[in-house]
C-alpha cells in the first residue's frame, strides 16, 4: 500500500528560488553594507571620545614609549640633536641594577612608601570617623584639616624644612626646651628618611580624610541602629560594619596613595635633596639625579629607573584589579 507524498507548505517556500527585483527597484543593501553602516548616535560617540583620546595618546601613551625607548638607547646631549643614539638593548638596566645606589633606593622607596601609606591611612580613617560624629564646629574643624591638602607642594616641603632645621626649627626649640639634646632632622643619616616621610603623612592625610568621608556618608545608618540594638560597642561596630563596608573605598584610596606616593619627588628633594649620601634616595630622586643632576646627564639610566618605578605602579594596579575581581565573585 502505497501512499502519495504531500510537500508541506514551508518546504516548497524553501524550495522555490528568490524573486528577482523588480526593475527600476534599487538593490536591497548588503550585509558588510549594513555592518558597516554607523547610527547617528555612534557618531556623537565618538566625537565625544576623540578628545579624551587624544588626550591620552599625546600626554600618556607617546611619553611612556619615549621613555621606553630612552631606556634601551645610548642618549646623550649629542643624540638628542643628531638623532644618532645606538640602541643598547637592556644595557641601561643593567648598569641601573649594578650601581651602588640601586640598592638604597629601593629599600629607601619603599619604607617611604609603605609606611606613608600606613599612617596616612590609618589617621585618615580615624579623623574620618571622628569627624562622621556630629558635635558642634566639627564642618570648620574637618574644613582647616583640607589646609595641607590645599597648599603648594613647595610651601608644604619649606615650611616643614624650617621647622625641622638643626639650629633654629621650631622642632629642636621645643626638644631643648624640655631638656632633650639636638636632633640633626635633615643632616644625619639616620634622621632624613623618617623626617621626609613625617612630612610626607602630614600632606597626605587630608586625601584619605576626605575619601573616606564621603564613604562613611554613603553607610546606611539603621545598620548602626540595629547593631546597637544588639548591644555591639563603638569598636564592635566599626571593625564589624565601618570597616567592611568601607573595602572598595578604602583599596582604592590605597591604590591612589600608593601611585602617587611611588613618585614623590619635590617634598625629598627640597627638604633634603636625597641625602645625605643616600640616605633619603629614592627612584625618582634617583631617575632626577641621573638626567638633570649634573653636567653629564646619563638619559638611559634615568629612563630605566623611571620604568622600574612604572613597572612597580603596574603591579599595585594588577593587585588591586585581582582583588577587586575576587570580591566580586565571592
């Protein structure tokens, strides 16, 4: 028994082959005609992102390459007019890990900025949660701790250059005054370090203040009712609900201390140009030192040296993005 096969509906339409345009119809648009195709809105995108773009590429980009290439030629005053600097490969980190003052530097830089970040952290927070208390004058209080913040770099590294100088600061005035000897702040190995970062967490602190601040405000405040309700204290209540909700405003004023911190360069240099010896030397006194420093510039190594101090931004950067990352997924 045999029976007739009926072609569905939906298979004939398959089957049956397109129908040609009508003439004088104009032809349908390709795909690569469609894809390329950009909306009015996409263009007022781009328009919009040029300049940040360029911005970018001439201010960010083209300086970093530079500073690449000058790391791995021979510059000198010469090569810069002729153009005719040899390319060394990694010679210049080389010579930069060799020197004798590669050593200090490092440690010295990061001393310098561990424990700026530690204190200027710390102290922020604390300023920040005292000043989160509401009491009388505390806006005109928290208002003249933005004063460091506020003034020039140069005014800031001068004023503390003053107060801690041997012979007439006002620091070594009060220490005779209370029967302690002289302290030789800015001249003696052992005291340029700790007085450049003392004035460096000074300058620092209204930054995390501030930060911090605005992230304390966006804290629910039943949170704290309802754990006072459960009978948690002052110190139970911000190690258990301050600081936690505090995380991503906290690592990224971490973060931001830490980039600038790396790159420090004027409170050092005008309050103890690096010294004495080495003893106040970081990388980016040192990478100063190399190419401006003196009457036979050493461009390559100055270079290398700022591209260690670029490489060890990089890796807080990649720190804080694993961090960021593992916070999100858990």
């Amino acid at each position: 028994m045999t029976t007739d096969t009926v072609p569905r509906p939906e298979a004939t339409r398959a089957a049956r082959p397109a129908s040609p345009p009508a003439p004088g119809a104009p032809p349908a648009p390709s795909a690569a005609r469609r894809r390329r195709r950009v909306e009015p809105g996409q263009a007022a995108a781009w328009a919009f992102l040029a300049p940040v773009v360029a911005y970018l590429a001439v201010f960010y980009v083209y300086p970093l390459l530079r500073n690449v290439d000058l790391s791995v030629r021979d510059y000198t005053v010469r090569s810069f007019i002729d153009g005719t600097a040899p390319f060394i490969g990694l010679q210049n980190f080389v010579e930069v890990f060799q020197s004798p003052t590669f050593g200090p530097a490092l440690v010295n830089t990061l001393l310098f900025t561990s424990i700026s970040i530690a204190f200027q952290f710390s102290i922020g927070m604390a300023l920040a949660v005292f000043f989160f208390q509401k009491f009388p004058l505390s806006s005109t209080l928290r208002a003249l701790f933005l004063v460091p913040w506020l003034l020039p770099l140069i005014v800031s590294a001068s004023t503390w250059s003053w107060m801690l100088n041997s012979e007439s600061g006002v620091v070594n005035s009060v220490i005779r005054a209370v029967g302690g000897e002289q302290v030789n702040w800015l001249t003696s190995p052992q005291w340029a370090l700790t007085s450049v970062i003392i004035a460096n967490i000074w300058i620092g602190i209204p930054f995390n203040l501030v930060i911090l601040y605005s992230g304390l405000q966006n804290i629910s405040a039943d949170v704290y009712e309802a754990a006072s309700l459960d009978g948690a204290n002052a110190w139970q209540a911000f190690w258990r609900i301050t600081f936690p909700l505090l995380g991503p405003v906290s690592a990224i004023t971490i973060l931001l201390g830490l980039v600038y911190t790396l790159k420090v360069f004027d409170i050092i240099w005008i309050m103890s140009r690096g010294g004495p010896g080495d003893a106040s030397t970081t990388f980016a006194i040192w990478s100063y030192q190399l190419g401006f420093g003196s009457t036979l510039p050493t461009f390559g190594p100055a270079a290398a040296v700022g591209n260690l101090l670029i490489v060890m931004a990089l890796i807080c950067g990649l720190v804080y993005l694993r961090v960021q990352r593992k916070q999100a997924n858990s």
